[in-house]
C-alpha cells in the first residue's frame, strides 16, 4: 500500500523513483490544468449545455446523502 501524499517515500525510494513521481505529478498538474482549460472553453462556447449541467449537479447535490 503506498504512503499518503505528504509521507515522504526516502525510506524505500531511489533518487531515480523520486525523480520519476516528480515527473508523474508535473505530467498530472498539466493534464489537470489543460481539462480545466477545456471545460472553460465549452462553457464559453455552450452557454445552454453549460448552464443545464450546473442545474443537474446543483440537483445531485442537493439530493446527495452524506
């Protein structure tokens, strides 16, 4: 099972396995950024289709047990 987010892995991680979840992560924020980008665009493109989907997740929320 692998450590949370702030659990450092020096214990059992070589300086080329740091270096590689480093890149994963650089490699994740971007993708992350780029959809959030995307899904800017659509709703700015979209209008309508963007404000039924904020009324179907306002919905599920609303509905939403905790």
């Amino acid at each position: 099972m692998r450590g949370t987010a702030d659990e450092p892995s020096d214990a059992s991680g070589s300086p080329e396995q740091r270096e590689a979840e480093t890149e994963r992560r650089r490699r994740r924020a971007q993708f992350l950024r780029d959809l959030t980008e995307a899904r800017e665009l659509r709703d700015r493109v979209q209008p309508r289709r963007a404000k039924a989907a904020r009324l179907r997740h306002a919905m599920r929320m609303r509905t939403f047990r905790w």
